[in-house]
C-alpha cells in the first residue's frame, strides 16, 4: 500500500456521504473511492446473509481499486458484515467499521443514559449497548428502531414538514426518556441532525458518527504511516449499483463539484 493510494467507502446509499466528506474535509489531500449499493438500499430490512454478500463484493472491488484502507460507512453493515469484510481485506487493505469509534468516543463522554437510533438490523443486533457495556458498566444505553428514516432521507424529504413529524414521532418514544446523549446509529441520520437537535432544545449531546470516523480514521493511517502528503492529481470516483438521480445530485451537494457516477453491476 502506498500513501497515495485512494480510500475506499460504502454504504446502501446516500448516507455515507456523511462520512466521505467528513474524510475530505479533515484530509484534503485523500482521495476517495466511493461505492452507494442503491440497488439493494436499505439494508435496515436485508437478512443478515444477503448483507454479508453485498458486503463481501464491494468490499472486493474497492480492493481491485487498490484502496488502502475499506470504511464500512454503513451501520448495519458494520454490525453485521464486518468480521467478512474483514477478511477480505487481509494484508491488501485497513478495514474499519463506524461502530467501535462512536462506541469508543461514548464511553469517554459524561454521558449517563445514552440513546442509540439506526435501522431495525442494527437496533435487533444490540451492537451498541453491548459494546458500551463491555467498556463502561456505568452507561444506561437504549436503542429504537427507525426504520423510516432512512427512506425518507434517500427521497430527499428532510428539513420540512413530513422529516419533522416523523422524527418527533421517533423521538417523543418512552425507550428515549430521560436521555443525555444521543447516537445517531445510522450514516444517514446526519442529514437530519439539525431537525433533531431542533427537536431536543439543546438538552441532549449528539453523536455525530460522521465526524468521530473521519478523525478515526485519520488516526488509523497516521498509525500506519498511510496519511497522504500531497494532494492527489486524481479526482474522487463515485460508484453505484443502480443509477439514482439522488444520489447524483447529493453527491455534488458534498463535494461542490460535477461529478462521474458510474453504474457498476457486481
């Protein structure tokens, strides 16, 4: 692996993009190599094994791009496919997950009572609150299920009427009484941060994964004396499975450039 060598980042859509551009913006002269599976989006409702596969195949062909480093962008993903993704990996690549930073950065917080959101996979798979409790005992971690998020955010409907309705029916939930601190379990749920701090007042800390995985991974490449020293000459390549006209759109949004979505079937 050289420095030079691009990163690579996936997820089931557009809430990846949340992390890639963290990436960017805290390392400007890493190049990325972006892949949104939009044809099998979302994985919050994919059986386990079907995850594992798609996982698998991207995981492959990030590799074949000569990725130094493979981000599972993707909460379920990271939950359920890494221990495979992992394994595809092996000497060619650095595999990371968006799970263990935020856990990390959980348990050396103040926090008391923490809650956690993400799709139904993540939520039924308990990687969270297991995680914190192995590290930190004295944490009181929830987690909700919230499985319209997601689709309502790759339709574009955020930051009006219908997001906020459906966010404060998420967030009024029992589960979420008494809070202090809020994780935002899912690489989608970033776009929705302002509408949910909206909704807390700010009376509860939020988790922003986005934010604590690009500074992990800068960390990670330090550690590995992989951090690019030079701006690389190539541009950031977005991949898609299937052609979505939102995933264009959102991915000139981040990055303030045109881009080449190119549509690669695995």
């Amino acid at each position: 692996m050289k420095k030079t060598n691009p990163i690579g980042i996936f997820d089931s859509g557009i809430g990846g993009l949340t992390v890639a551009h963290q990436i960017t913006k805290l390392m400007p002269n890493e190049r990325i190599v972006y892949f949104g599976d939009t044809q099998h989006l979302p994985y919050g409702d994919k059986s386990a094994e079907a995850i594992k596969v798609y996982s698998k195949n991207i995981t492959k062909f990030l590799i074949e791009q000569e990725c130094k480093m493979v981000v599972i962008a993707c909460n379920t993903a990271s939950a359920l496919a890494y221990k495979e993704v992992k394994e595809c990996c092996k000497n060619l690549a650095i595999p990371l997950n968006v799970i263990d930073p935020v856990v990390n950065y959980t348990c050396t917080s103040n926090t008391k009572k923490v809650g956690i959101i993400g799709t139904k996979n993540t939520v039924t798979s308990n990687v969270y609150a297991l995680k914190i409790k192995e590290l930190n005992k004295g944490i009181n971690a929830t987690s909700l299920a919230t499985p319209l998020l997601v689709p309502m955010i790759e339709e574009g409907f955020y930051k009006n009427k219908i997001s906020s309705s459906i966010i404060a029916n998420y967030l009024d939930n029992n589960r979420l009484n008494n809070i202090d601190h809020l994780i935002l379990g899912c690489t989608h749920y970033p776009l929705i941060e302002d509408e949910i701090r909206q909704y807390y007042g700010g009376l509860v800390t939020i988790i922003n994964s986005a934010k604590i995985v690009s500074q992990f991974v800068k960390k990670t490449l330090l550690e590995f004396n992989l951090l690019s020293t030079e701006l690389s000459e190539n541009p950031h390549q977005f991949f898609v499975s299937d052609y979505t006209v939102s995933f264009e759109q959102s991915a000139q949004y981040f990055f303030g450039e045109r881009i080449n979505l190119v549509e690669v079937k695995l």
